[in-house]
C-alpha cells in the first residue's frame, strides 16, 4: 500500500495482528491443512481482537475502521501462513451485503455476531452448472406467504460447511433473467437446508469449501436483501470489492512466493556457488521481482481508489486478471528453482504453488476479466 495511506495507528494495528498470527495462527497451519479445517475458536479470538469486520459500525459491534485495515489483515494473515483462513471472505465479501441491504432488524440480530465471531458468513453465488455466469442460477426461491421457499444447490461454497449465515442468490422470477435473482439470507437452522460434503481440492487446505442443498428450503420473507428482483444489481456492486480482495491475495502471495526463491537461491549451491548467481537464475529472479513490484504499485493504486470511493470495475478487473496470472507465474518459477525440494510439502513453495492456482478461477476467472474489460473497450467477443 502507498505510504500515504498508512499513519501510526495503521503501523500499530499492523505489528499487534501480525504478533496475533504468530501466535495464533502460523503454528497450527500443518495441523490445519491435515484436518482441513480451522477450528471455531480462532474466529472467537479474532473477534474478541476486533479482527473480524473492523470497519462495522461500532453500533454493530465493530471498530468503524476503513479499508486499509481490511487490506492489513488479509495481508499478515498469507505472510503468516494463514492464506486458507475464512476470515477476509467473511470480513469483507458476505457480511457486507447484509450491512448495505437486510433490514435494520436483520442487522440487529445478525452484524453484532459477525464482528464477535459468533456468527460465520458465507456467500452462495456458484453453483453446478453456473459459474462466471451467475445470471445462469438455477436456485429459485418462491414466494409462500410471509416465506420464501428455496429449492437449488450451490457449490465450491468458501466457508460454507461452518456457516452460521449464507447469503444465498436465488431465482424469485426464473423467466426474467438476470432482472429475476434476489438475495436471500438463509441461517444454519432453516428447515430444508443442509450441507453436503466438504469439498477435497488441490490446495487451500485448511479452507472448509462445500456443497449446500436446499430442498423445500422455508425462510422469513423479512430475510429478503433489499428489494425483489434486484440481487444481480447488488452482486454487481460489490463483486469491485470480492475481486479487490482476491488482488490482494494474488499480491501478497507473489511477494512471498519470491521471498522464498530468493532465500534458495542464495544458500543452494551447484558446481561450486550459489544457484542464483548463475545468470539463468539471476535474471529468471530479476523477472520475477520485477511483476511483483508491477504489481503492488497497480494494487496499491486500486485500493487508493476504492477507499476514495471511485468505481474500479474496468481496473479491478485488469487487475484480477493479471494478478492471477502473474502470482501463479511467480509461484511456478519458485518452485522450479527450488528443484526437487520445491516438490516437498516441508518447503514453504510447495503449499504456496498448490494454493495460488485457485486465484485465477474464484471471484470470475481471468477468461471471464478478459471479457469484462473488452465489453468496456466498446468491444463485442462472442
């Protein structure tokens, strides 16, 4: 992040969370990627931190904090290994569209839980056979009285099997298109909706992923987000800040993915010196270094604009593109100069290499950025 952007206070609150995951967090990893989860205890301490959605409101319980805190913790929580941590997913993803559009009722009973860590958000968005394209849900939620019932299944649901709170897009008019989908908070208990098994996946270990079912699925109508018909306008609006978060997620991966080649390369010897002064190497690293730094001035740049409040879409969309691309270049050459050790889940680089490959699907996948940015360009790719 640019200098201007931090003061003291940012400074403090970064050294007192980053002693937090040291702590808390770093030490616990091995033993969270083997059992594929984090326990519920870590988001209770985060809360009772006030690490969980710093920027709330303090009548909800949070610390009314911008964003740059948002960026600090999702920034310490990789560089202490914590990379598959729900947390920023929860922070700054679900929880803030109960904030913007569930009733004051809704909140009251909701936000004061997400800041303490009692209650865990998720977002269902993605489902079989929807993906990028989210006017192709199939989810259809009916009206019944003062109830909605839901019927569809969502998939690769980030959080999703320990959930307390899923804001879930569903169909309420299936033959309108994409002016049909609303937003419908769906809590663990609600009759009709369960989970089904927690997903294996190449990396992101410790990160619980699931399949959600809704059968006959009955909520309150009073847990509609907003009005009727209006969900795919809300995802719009704050999909700028789910792909934001993902940049950082690219970024500060990169940074550590170079960190660790560098650190190789100037203690493993070959034919008498240190790898990285090889030429091959040595301009291989300079490569490297050099998108890493393209890209933290680019980030740097849209988290200054998003906090002004501009509209980042076009570039935001650049961004998770190229970052995606470029973080899992980055990662690939670590490991490459890692040789077989790369390949050896006691090296840093090799959870790294398996986790970062997720950065260019989830959030809208690089193809999909790319036709994003086209459509801007006044362009018509079919």
């Amino acid at each position: 992040m640019t200098d201007s952007l931090y003061t003291e206070e940012h400074q403090i609150f970064r050294d007192a969370f980053r002693k937090f995951v040291a702590k808390e967090i770093t030490p616990n990893v091995e033993q969270w990627e083997a059992d594929r989860a984090v326990p519920r205890d870590l988001w209770l301490k985060m809360g009772e931190q006030g690490y969980l959605c710093p920027w709330l409101p303090e009548e909800y319980g949070g610390l009314g904090l911008g964003f740059e805190y948002s960026v600090i913790i999702n920034e310490e929580l990789i560089r202490g290994d914590g990379f598959g941590v729900g947390v920023p997913l929860h922070s700054d993803v679900a929880t803030p569209y109960v904030h913007s559009y569930a009733t004051p009722e809704m909140k009251e009973r909701w936000l004061p839980g997400c800041a303490t860590g009692e209650v865990i958000t998720s977002i269902g968005l993605t489902e079989p056979n929807a993906g990028s394209d989210l006017a192709a849900i199939r989810t259809t939620a009916r009206r019944d009285g003062d109830s909605y019932v839901l019927n569809g299944q969502k998939t690769f649901i980030t959080n999703g099997f320990f959930a307390d709170l899923v804001v879930v897009a569903a169909k309420t008019d299936p033959k309108a298109g994409h002016r049909g989908v609303s937003l419908i908070l769906v809590d663990k208990d609600a009759p009709g909706f369960h989970r089904g098994r927690r997903l294996e996946k190449m990396g992101y270990h410790m990160q619980d992923t699931a399949e959600l079912f809704f059968e006959d699925c009955r909520v309150p109508a009073s847990h509609l987000l907003g009005v009727e018909g209006a969900g795919f306008k809300y995802m719009m609006e704050k999909l700028q800040r789910e792909r934001l978060e993902v940049c950082i997620k690219c970024q500060v991966n990169a940074e550590e993915a170079l960190k660790e080649a560098l650190s190789y390369a100037k203690v493993r010897e070959a034919f008498g010196r240190p790898i990285g002064n090889f030429q091959y190497t040595a301009f291989r690293l300079a490569e490297m270094a050099t998108d890493v730094e393209l890209g933290r001035v680019f980030l740097d740049h849209l988290i200054r604009q998003h906090i002004e409040g501009n509209d980042i879409t076009q570039q935001v969309s650049m961004a998770k593109y190229w970052l995606g691309e470029m973080v899992n270049r980055v990662a690939y050459q670590s490991l490459q100069i890692h040789g077989g050790y790369g390949y050896m889940e006691e090296y840093r680089i090799c959870r790294i290499s398996r986790d970062v490959r997720s950065l260019s699907i989830f959030a809208g996948t690089s193809e999909i950025m790319k036709l994003i940015v086209s459509r801007n360009l006044g362009l018509t790719p079919q």
